[in-house]
C-alpha cells in the first residue's frame, strides 16, 4: 500500500490546492500575477475521458492522477518564488506564472497554448500581418513532459518565437533549428541516449537483441536512431516492433503477447525498450504474467516512472539498466512541498475533503471507490510524516531539476535583457518575447556550483546516470552504476544479474570467433556467422571483419594469423654442402684449365697447339675459365650489382667460347677445300684468322644482354613475391623471353658449330680435328637441353643449384672433348706431334 498511499495523499493536497488559487471559472490551472509570466504545461493526470466518444468541443475531462505532473508543477512554482525572492536576479521585478494540465492529450495542451499566444491584456490572439511589436501573455513556456506535445506546441510557439523550454521532451528532430527555432530543453537529446544505449549494449558484447519502442514520436524517432547506430556498429536488431499508443486495450495487449511471444522466439537475452511510460507498463506487466526474464535497457522516459517502480513483483520481469538525466539535489524544494502540504492539511477547507466522496470531486483524480476510501482514511487519519515520506521518496524527484533549470534560464535572460542590477531593474514596455528568446540562447549562469548553458541547437551539456533497478523489501532502489557524457564509465561489478551465480548474461546469435578466424554471415543478420579460418597469406586483425585481408607486400603469415610478418630470407650460402660441392668441381676445372695453358704455352709453337688455333686457344681457355667462374654469382647473399651481371656474365663467356670453336670450324672447312703440301696448307690455316665471327658474336649476344638488364626488375623486398614465412631469395631472371634468347643464341651457335664439324671431312691419315669440335658441342648441347625442363621444374632453391652445375657440366664437356686429346698428344705421343699429321 506504500506507493498508492503517496499517490493518494498527492492527489487529494492537489485538489485542494489548485482549488485553492483558481477561480470559479477557472478551476484546471493555478496562476500568479507579476509583471511578466512564464507558461506551464504540465500533465497532472495521464489522459482524457472518453475522447473517442466527444462529439462537441466541450470542455475535456482528465483521468488518473500523475504525481510526476504535480510535484513538477510545484517545482516551477517554487523556482519563481525563489526567483522572486532572489536579492540578484530580477530585484524591482515581480515573476508571474500561469500553469495548466495537458492530460498527456495534445487537444488538452492546445487551448491552454493557444491562451498563452494571446495578446497581452486580452484572451484573444490577434490576427497581423507582422507579429514583430506583438506581446503575446506569456514572455516564454515551461513546456510538455512528451515529445509528441512538445511538437505540437512547438509549431504554434516557433511562429511567435516565444521560447519554449522543455523540462522532459528528448526527441531529436527539436535541434533542428529550421523547424523549431523557439525550442530548448533542460534534458539531453535522444541522440545521445541512444548514443549511450549502442555503447553500454557494445560494452557488454550483446550482438544479439530486440528492441521495442511505442508508436509515438518519442518511441519512432528513438528506435529509428537506435536501429541507424546499431548497424553501424555491428549489433543486429534481431526484433523489433511497437507498442501502440492509440489502441483499444484488447488490440494493445495482443500486440504486445505477439512481442512477448517473438522475443522468446529469437531467444534474445537484452531487450532495449524505447518507449513512453503507459506502453512501458503495459509491456512489463504481461512480462510478469508471463514470467518473461531478460535484461532491459530502459530509457530516461520510464526507467525512474513511478508507476512502474511501484508495481508489485516488477522485480521478477529481470535486470533493468537504465538511463536517467545526471541532476543536482534543489536545495530547500523538500521543505518547500512539506510547507505546502503542511498549510494545505490545516487549512480547514482542505481539511474538508475528508468528509467528500469521489464523485464530488471535479476532475477525479482517482476513480475507483475502494482505493478513495483507503487514501481517506490514510490522509484523514493516518500519520503526515509518514505520508510526506512517501512523497518525498517518490522517483519523480529525478526531474524536478529540469524544471527548475528551466525557470532560471528565462529568468536570466529577463534579468539581462531589463538591465537589472543589484537595485532594480530597467522595466520596459516594449520587451516582446522573440527579444527574450535571443537571450535564453545565451544565457550561462551557475547553480550549486554547476554551469548551465545552451548550445547552439539548444540542447544543455549535461549527462546520464546509468542506474539499475534493485529490490528492496517492498520497492525498487536504484543503484548508480556509471555515467555517460560522451564516454561511457559503467562499474560492472554493482550490477545484480538475474542469472545462476549472477552471471553477466549473454546475447549473441553467435559465439564470438577465436583470433585469425573470419565471420562467414548465415542469413540476413551479420550476427550470425560460421567461423572460417584465414588462410596462409592474409591477416585477421578485429573480430568484426567479415573477410581476411591479405598480408601487405613484402610480409606473409601462417593460416589463422592476427597479423605478417617480414620474412626471413634465404639464399643459397657459401657453406651450403651443395656450394661447397660446385665450387670444388669449379676449382678442379679451373685448375685443369690452367694446366692445359701452361702446357699449350710451352709447346706454342708445336703443330698441334698452331692446329688448335695457336694464340686463339689462350684465349678460348680464358673464356671457359671465366665461364666456369660465373657460377660464383649463384652463391652468397644476391645484391643489385650480382643480380645486374649475373645471367649475362655467363651468356657473354659461353658466347666468347662457342664463337671460337665457330671461327676455328670455319678455318678447317677452308683448309679442306686447299690442295698442296701439308706445310701449305698448314700455312693457311695460320694465314685465315678468325677475322669477324668472334666480335661479332659476342657482340650480338651483347646487344641481348643489354636489352634484358634494361627489362628485369632490380632485387628489393618490396618486388620479391612473398609465399612463405622464409623465401628465398635470389635475382630476378624475368623476363624469361630474356633469359631464353641468351641461351637459345648460345645453343644455336653450339648446335652451328656441331653441324659444321659433323659435316666437314678430314683424310684418314690426318689429325680429325672436327671431331673434337663435334663432342665438345655434343656435351654442351646436351647439358643445356637437360638443363631447360630441369630448371623449370625446380624450386628456387634449387635452380641456382641446377644452373650452375649445367655450367660446370658444359664446361668439363668442352674442356675435356676438346684440348685433352691434344694434351695426350703433346705428353704420350709427341711421335705425332708433326706438320703432316695436322
């Protein structure tokens, strides 16, 4: 019975009350003279009678007394009062205030806004042209507890440009200044409760959720918000829907079991419910009748309601996290409603209603029989400490700040706008109220040490207490948990979970993925998701991504990676074993090489060296060696100056080679076509130098070898084609078209060089030059051939490996083929060594 008992004795000191300041005629609002009055709209009861039945505009009865309506109303009140009393705001200047209830109906609040804009000194408004030098009866309006009245008023108040400050109207669509101009609030914008709501839902990971909003411009405007924000950061509205407003109660409460009935459905845990205070109550009592738990984020509108913090066992429906306005404690205001009430309940015509029934009471604000005798006796009899207690303790006590913030902002702009001083102020007569609402823009004051100000939409900066419903022995306490003023400040640990072993409970379609894994989405919500690993080469840096990204160039990673990483590259070092290998077969030949010139050198002048090709030799010698030698290029850390000379280095040297045993072909085949003595012919093989075929060959395969440095690319990380944690590297033989002209230009002079020596024909009793030739080309011929399927099916580890034993191969081929028979000649049958054997 507590929180019936305080509405009650409420309800009766209202009564009595507004009875008390109205006149006869006027028996639905309260009034003070002064020399400039301050509007008030304020819901004293939560709706009208019978209003789909009135078929004359007859005067509107309300229903249901609203507390939250009557103690706001007695905070205006005492704000002008104090105001009024104030030695520094307004001194010579008396503030007057006319307040009337709206009923939470917008055809309530029009005839009492519709008042307000009437001309000063009449109850008519007048119809002008130019409304500049018009005073409309109030200098600015304390307005509706509701966005859906506020906007309403709003439009009638912007055309005058009568400031209207909004102690409770939260919808966003008031900071635009293009459709309300007029409009400003002492309470923060849905925009940034919704703002708060998307980062406490972010804070906990409940991807998964329901949100419910009523069908009114407070719940649409909340929700449409809500759902923009949420898909922006990942969060899936896995329901939603509205509650409606304007419905019979049989189409409501079906409305909201098929609600009940879908949450469970999608088995949501967190419902984010965005509505006004009545559908707020609706919704919540059937979750009780249901036994439907989960955790609900409540908004501003009724998370502090005392219609529903009074409601028996509303514990049982879970966990509420909520966000109410951050408000100051109004110093002296509890006193100031004790006085009241006190003078009321003495007073003896107050003291009257104890004998009154409910029916002689005008606007009835209670209507049932049993629940007026009770509060009768509760007031008549009962303890008034007790039954202020009662009051004082009410939730509504969370917006008496708002109003009191809004009183003292038209205030301080009618305390600037007459030039007041500490001795009085400068009274004018042609004070209109679009002057005012200039200053109430500008106004900056302070209150019990907090600064107060508008911005530039009209918006205050101030925040919201997160709080969360906790039960007590007979009602709910809140329990402050965090603020959010931009960023978000929640102590998790205060929090009571309706969980086993208060758990924090979860809400998601999904489990969260493990690091490295990309969401594969499953239907329409990207909240529900198959979790696939990344493969080698690409990173997973956030649980939110849906794909993997690849690694950048020059980095790789393992699969499921979080991140890459710079490689570590190899290459085929000096110590290698396979190194070691190919570079003593590279010494034994290189050794070989300069035995044979030593021993050609000391038998120069003999006929078989001059047979050979004389100086020529030393030359083609030269040429191997350095061929043999180009093998070191393929061994040891590549830099840019390597990988420049590396492929034409050895193209260039087997060129050199290949073009002299070209040249020296050529001198056989001429020599083979001469007549005479051996000595002759002898003489003319000395006299027909190789002349041009050696230049120009080698100058050919120059002309390659330029063509391919100016076309492959320079060695670098960033152009080495990462596919591993550990690459190796060596120089870039692109383009392969490249590489294959070098070698097809010196295969092409072997397999000359091969045809011509097996096609020139040498006498029995002659030294078979040619067939020297012929097996040194065989050999080399032979290990290129090899070399080319080798090579491209190697790894590229391995294909230095295999180049450079196919040089060293074609290298001991030639060698061998060709000057040993020579040096068995010249060491085991110098018999032979005679200008008519060669």
């Amino acid at each position: 019975m507590r929180g019936p008992s305080a509405i009650g004795f409420i309800a009766l000191m209202a009564y009595g009350f507004l009875r008390s300041g109205a006149t006869e005629e006027e028996s639905t609002f309260t009034r003070l003279p002064g020399n400039y009055t301050l509007g008030g709209l304020f819901a004293f009861h939560r709706s009208a009678v019978d209003l789909e039945k009135r078929q004359k505009p007859v005067p509107i009865a309300c229903e249901s007394f609203n507390p939250s309506g009557f103690l706001q109303m007695l905070a205006m009140k005492f704000a002008v009062e104090e105001v009024n009393n104030s030695s520094a705001l307004l001194r010579s200047v008396k503030l007057g205030y006319e307040i009337h209830d709206t009923c939470r109906e917008p055809v309530v609040a029009m005839q009492p806004a519709m008042l307000f804009l009437s001309q000063n000194g009449s109850r008519s408004i007048g119809i002008l042209c130019d409304y500049a030098d018009y005073r409309s009866w109030v200098a600015a309006v304390i307005d509706p507890s509701t966005s859906e009245l506020a906007e309403i008023t709003g439009k009638l108040f912007s055309f005058f440009l009568i400031p209207q400050i909004s102690f409770s109207a939260t919808s966003e669509k008031f900071s635009d200044k293009s459709l309300f101009p007029s409009f400003l609030r002492t309470v923060p914008s849905d925009k940034n409760q919704v703002e708060g709501m998307i980062k406490l839902v972010a804070e906990f990971k409940w991807t998964w959720i329901a949100a419910i909003g009523s069908d009114d411009e407070y719940g649409k405007q909340g929700m449409r918000q809500f759902s923009k924000q949420a898909s922006e950061k990942g969060i899936c509205i896995a329901y939603e829907n509205f509650i409606p407003v304007y419905s019979s109660d049989s189409e409501t409460k079906q409305v909201i079991v098929d609600i009940l009935d879908q949450l469970n459905k999608t088995q949501v845990n967190v419902v984010v419910l965005f509505a006004s205070e009545p559908q707020a109550l609706t919704l919540l009592e059937e979750a009780m009748r249901r036994n439907t738990v989960k955790v609900w984020i409540a908004g501003r509108s009724w998370v502090v309601s005392d219609p529903l913090v009074l409601l028996p066992g509303v514990g049982q429906v879970g966990t509420v996290i909520g966000f109410s306005q951050r408000s100051e404690e109004v110093e002296g205001f509890e006193q100031y409603v004790k006085n009241t009430f006190a003078a009321l309940e003495q007073d003896s015509p107050s003291r009257g209603y104890c004998n009154l029934s409910i029916n002689s009471l005008s606007s009835a604000p209670l209507n049932d029989e049993e629940d007026w005798t009770i509060m009768q006796s509760i007031i008549c009899q009962g303890s008034f400490s007790d039954n202020m207690a009662m009051v004082l303790n009410l939730p509504v006590r969370h917006y008496i700040y708002n109003v009191y913030l809004a009183v003292y902002s038209a205030a301080h702009a009618l305390h600037k706008i007459l030039n007041c001083n500490a001795r009085n102020c400068q009274q004018k007569s042609s004070m209109y109220s679009w002057q005012l609402l200039e200053e109430v823009k500008k106004v900056q004051f302070t209150l019990d040490n907090v600064t107060f100000h508008f911005d530039k939409n009209g918006n205050p900066g101030s925040g919201y207490d997160i709080i969360v419903w906790s039960m007590g022995s007979s009602a709910v306490h809140f329990t402050k948990v965090g603020q959010y003023n931009g960023m978000l400040v929640i102590n998790k640990s205060k929090i009571l979970w309706h969980t086993q072993n208060n758990a924090e409970p979860q809400s998601q379609c999904s489990k969260e993925c493990q690091k490295g894994q990309m969401k594969r989405v499953k239907g329409v919500h990207s909240c529900c998701f198959d979790c696939i690993g990344c493969p080698e080469g690409t990173l997973h840096a956030t649980n939110d991504n849906f794909e993997c990204k690849p690694c950048p160039v020059g980095q790789w990673s393992t699969a499921e990676s979080t991140s890459c990483s710079d490689p570590t590259f190899l290459y085929l070092s000096w110590d290698h074993y396979l190194t070691v290998i190919l570079l003593l077969g590279m010494v034994n030949l290189l050794v070989l090489i300069a035995t044979i010139s030593l021993l050609f050198f000391k038998h120069l002048h003999s006929p078989v060296v001059q047979a050979s090709g004389g100086r020529l030799s030393f030359f083609t010698l030269f040429s191997l060696a350095s061929f043999c030698c180009s093998v070191c290029f393929f061994f040891g850390k590549p830099n840019e100056l390597i990988c420049w000379v590396q492929q034409p280095y050895f193209a260039i040297s087997l060129t050199a080679c290949l073009s002299t045993f070209l040249a020296k072909l050529l001198q056989i085949m001429f020599a083979a076509e001469s007549t005479g003595s051996p000595s002759a012919v002898l003489c003319r093989l000395r006299a027909r130098r190789p002349g041009l075929i050696i230049p120009l060959t080698v100058l050919g395969q120059l002309l390659i070898c330029i063509w391919y440095s100016t076309q492959t690319s320079p060695l670098s990380s960033t152009s080495v084609i990462i596919r591993s944690l550990s690459k190796f590297i060596m120089c870039d033989v692109s383009p392969l078209i490249g590489l294959g002209l070098m070698i097809g230009y010196n295969g092409v002079l072997a397999l000359t060089s091969f045809l011509i020596a097996f096609m020139v024909q040498k006498p029995a009793h002659y030294y078979n030059l040619p067939r020297d030739i012929t097996f040194a080309m065989l050999g080399a011929l032979v290990a290129w051939i090899v070399f080319i399927p080798t090579y491209a099916g190697a790894t590229a580890s391995n294909q230095c490996i295999v180049q450079g034993a196919v040089i060293l191969a074609s290298s001991f081929a030639m060698t061998v083929a060709y000057f040993l028979p020579k040096c068995y000649i010249l060491k085991l049958k110098p018999e032979l060594n005679t200008v008519e054997y060669f």
